[in-house]
C-alpha cells in the first residue's frame, strides 16, 4: 500500500476544506467504515495520497429522523443501524431488506450509508492492476469484454466498460423515489435523486457519479409515498456474503386492485442502478397477475446487451422481476 497522509475532519465543512487542501484534491478521498476503500488501497487499484477521516460528523450525520413526509437519514448511520429501525422496517421493507442481504453482519456493523452508495464494481479486471481497465485507467481498454463476464451487466453498458453496479440498496431506493443530500465544495447544498447519482459508463468509464471531486453525500432521504407495499428480491450464487447476479425493487400503490403508480428497480444486471420506467408505465392501471408481471418483466429486460456467459442473466432478470411482482401483490 502506498504511504498516505491522515487527517481527520470536525464537521462536514472541514472535511472539504481539507480534501482540497495542499496536496489534496483529485488525490484524496473520504474514509468512514472503509470497507470498500481500504480493500482497494491495499490492492493497489486506488492510491489517495490523503485520506479525510470523516467518522467524527456521526454526531451530527449518523441520525434517522422519520416524520409524516418521509425520513431522512445521516449518510453516516450503518447499515445495521437503518436496517434494524423500526419504522424503516414498517415502512419502507424494501430498504431494511436490501441492508439485511448486503455484505456480512461484521460489514454492515461498520460500512456507512454514504459508503454503501458509492462503492465501485467487483468486477475482477478493475480489481486486477494488471489488467487493463478504462474505470480505473481511461484509454487502457476494457479487458472483461472478450473475458470472463458471468457476473457482469446486461445493461447500461458501452464499448468501454461492461462492469456491473455491486449495491443492494441503491436498488431500492431508486425504486422509492429517494434523494441524497450533497454538501458542495463551496459550501453550498444541492439535492439529487438517488436515480441520477450513478452514470452510464459511456466514454468515460472511470466517472462514475454525478459528484464533483469533494462533494460530501450528508444525508439520504426517502419520500413517504404513501404505497401499499414495497419489497427487495435478490438472487446469488449463496444465500449469505454474496453480490447479485440480479435483483429487484418494487413500490406499489394499489386503487380498487389495480396498479395506481409503480416503481421498479434493478441490480446486478446494469451498469449502474436501473430504473425500469417502461415496465412501469405499462402496469399502471392494470392488475397485477401473473399475465401482466410476465408483461412487464420483460420490458424490464429490454434492450440488454450479451455474450455467451451473460445470456443466462436477462432469464434470470426476467423471472426475479416476475418474481418480486408477484410476491409484492400479494403481501
């Protein structure tokens, strides 16, 4: 691991203040559970020269205020601390669950929600240093393509890149409308959705976020929504420290049995968390049976991209779709 400076932040405007301090930067990041990023560092893939521990802000960034409108919580909270949360659990089901399935209990007791969004691909060639990879190194070329590609994404990818987004729950707040709350280099707050915080590789593979270089996500928050029911489905290779060969997220509102408004989401199947707007558009109105879920799984499906060892997962996306439908109808 390369040698690296330490400092550790009072509150979030210090935290920017010191990654673009001397020497900071493109060069540093943020450290908080460090899950993620100290795998990385120790193997080589990323080589801040500053680390900004950020652990001091919990006081005032960890916190899970819920209210009739929704709840907002510190990017800062763990995952066990959300996923245990009552009324997380009473209200929005599909986000304790996605934190239930994710990483280890070891992991979710540290790994932080900000963390949770922003972690990068396991794709093993952007893990490999030696392979070349345009996530990690723009122009080297994408070795997965033509390579190893059975867990890789179906969709959202492009002649550069072909890495899948790893997360459980970005998948499932996308498909409940959630935000992120974002502390500017210039102090300024800004809000977006949690749907456009993730890019599509493109041209530019190694940008993988709408973030400028040292903006701080501080918070999340999560509409009400008022639906009926909301619910996360993921399929691995093994029940317990596994990522997604697919998964879904699904909110329904019900009127008179049939579908008022939908959300639908995606995971391990795309380059970046996916929303599957078509799909929902054309459940609106009708009821939700085994005819219309099969309807819509197959939109959801639509335009992906394969080879020979990714074919198998636009079946599997389709049924875990149809799946999660099916179940969500009659929860």
């Amino acid at each position: 691991m390369k040698p690296f400076t330490l400092e550790r932040a009072s509150d979030a405007t210090d935290a920017v203040r010191r990654f673009h301090g001397p020497g900071g930067g493109p060069r540093s990041a943020y450290h908080a559970g460090g899950t993620t990023l100290v795998d990385l560092m120790q193997l080589g893939v990323m080589a801040p020269d500053r680390l900004v521990d950020i652990l001091d802000l919990r006081t005032a960034h960890a916190g899970v205020a819920v209210d009739a409108q929704g709840v907002t919580i510190g990017a800062l909270a763990t995952m066990s601390e959300v996923a245990a949360h009552p009324e997380i659990r009473a209200r929005w089901p599909a986000v304790a669950s996605a934190l239930d399935q994710a990483a280890s209990a070891q992991l979710r007791n540290v790994a932080t929600l900000g963390g949770n969004l922003l972690q990068r691909t396991r794709c093993t060639y952007f893990r490999d240093r030696h392979s070349p990879c345009n996530k990690r190194e723009p122009g080297a070329g994408c070795a997965a393509i033509g390579g190893q590609t059975r867990e890789l994404a179906v969709l959202g990818t492009s002649p550069h890149c072909i890495a899948n987004y790893p997360g459980d729950l970005a998948v499932a707040l996308v498909a409940l409308d959630a935000t992120v709350n974002i502390l500017g280099v210039d102090g300024a707050e800004r809000t977006l959705p949690v749907e456009a915080l993730h890019r599509a590789p493109g041209d530019r593979p190694d940008v993988e976020t709408m973030l400028a270089p040292g903006e701080l996500i501080t918070a999340v928050s999560i509409p009400d929504g008022a639906w009926d029911t909301s619910l996360y489905l993921k399929v691995r290779d093994r029940a317990s420290y596994a990522f997604a060969l697919a998964s879904a997220a699904v909110a329904i509102r019900f009127e008179q049995g049939r579908v008022a408004d939908v959300r639908i989401a995606l995971g391990g199947l795309a380059t970046r968390p996916w929303r599957c707007r078509e799909a929902e558009n054309a459940l609106r109105g009708r009821s939700l049976d085994a005819s219309s879920a099969e309807a819509c799984a197959a939109l959801c499906l639509k335009g992906s991209e394969v080879d020979e060892e990714r074919a198998f997962k636009v079946e599997l996306g389709r049924r875990t779709v149809l799946r999660t439908l099916l179940r969500a109808g009659q929860s």
